[in-house]
C-alpha cells in the first residue's frame, strides 16, 4: 500500500519588484528631503539688508527680477494626485484580470507624466534664469531638476509596465503594484517641493 505525502506549502511570493521600488523611492525621498535641506540652509544664510524706509529688513535670497510662474506650479501640483490615481487604476484593474482597463490607465499615467514634465519646462522657460547666475538659481535648477529626472522616471516605468500589460502578462501584479506605489512617492515629493520651493520661495 503507497500512500502519498501531503502537497508541499505553496512558496510566498517575494515581490523583489515591490521592495526594490520601495527601496529605490525612500532613497530619492531622502534625496529630495536632504536637497531641500540644504534649499532652507542656503535661505536662511542669505545676506540681509534694510529696506529704502528702514522698516523692514530684506533678506536677498531670491532676486527681485525672477518670477516663478505659480499658475504652472500649481497646475502641476494638482496633477501629480491624477497620475496616482490612473496608476491605482491600473493596479485595481490588474487584480481584477482587466488588461483593457489596466493598460489604458497606464498609458494616461504616462501622459499624465509628460503634462509634467511640459508644464516644468514652461516654468523654466518662462523664469529665463541662468545655471550659475546665483544661489539661488542653482538651488531652484539643482531641486526641481532632480525632481523632473524622478518624474521622467515615473513615465518609464509607465512606459514598460504598459508594454508588459500588452504583451500579456495578466498575471504580473507586483510590476503594476509597484508602480502605483511609485507614483505616490512622486505625489508626496513633488508636495514637499512644491511648498517650499514654489510657495516659499
């Protein structure tokens, strides 16, 4: 008489995809955090001088001729929140094994991606400061250029997780996961940016 071993337990995933992005956003969060560290620093170190009627004291951080464009800043503040939106579309759909839906709200979390990256390059352009003009030109290029290369990161990730999605990988979650997971981390750091850099000035 045979009598056959119970079924071994099924493996646990481990989601290598998930926890590397998790990774890979809390290292450029702290990037951003500690950038915008040294934005506060270079601020507060600024020289200061009186006002023409001596009542009040100026602190010459930000030149009187740059003006930020705070339509568009805001304009992209608002947006980051869609693309998290479209990218937790698509994890909603890929649980459910709806690969229309999931690869339609990755392709508008790309699109959503390059509106950004538009509106960011209009602030520039609109702004006309140079590199190396001053500290604080090199401190504006310096944050919001790494948080443009962040997003542009987010659209590649888009970019290949849709073209997994129609390639018929309907079982591929973690990649979707991990992306909606992404685009939070840029909505959070963006936020950050956004208050002091844009709003603060």
């Amino acid at each position: 008489m045979t009598i056959a071993l119970p079924a071994a337990p099924a493996q646990a995933p481990r989601r290598q995809i998930l926890v590397a992005t998790a990774m890979v956003s809390a290292s450029a969060f702290m990037l951003i955090i500690g950038m915008i560290a040294m934005w506060l620093k270079f601020r507060a170190g600024a020289p200061t001088r009186d006002s023409a009627d001596g009542l009040k004291i100026i602190k010459d951080w930000m030149p009187a001729s740059v003006k930020i464009p705070e339509v568009a800043a805001n304009i992209m503040l608002t947006t980051f929140p869609f693309g998290a939106l479209m990218a937790q579309w698509a994890a909603y759909s890929a649980k459910r094994n709806d690969s229309s839906h999931r690869s339609l709200a990755l392709a508008i979390s790309f699109l959503i991606g390059l509106a950004i990256v538009n509106a960011q390059v209009a602030v520039y352009s609109q702004m006309d400061i140079g590199l190396a003009d001053g500290q604080f030109q090199t401190m504006f290029y310096a944050v919001t250029g790494t948080m443009l290369l962040l997003v542009v990161g987010g659209m590649v990730f888009s970019l290949v997780a849709f073209f997994r999605s129609v390639g018929g990988r309907d079982n591929d979650t973690d990649v979707i996961n991990a992306h909606a997971f992404y685009w939070y981390f840029l909505t959070a750091a963006f936020s950050v940016v956004w208050f002091v850099v844009y709003v603060q000035k």
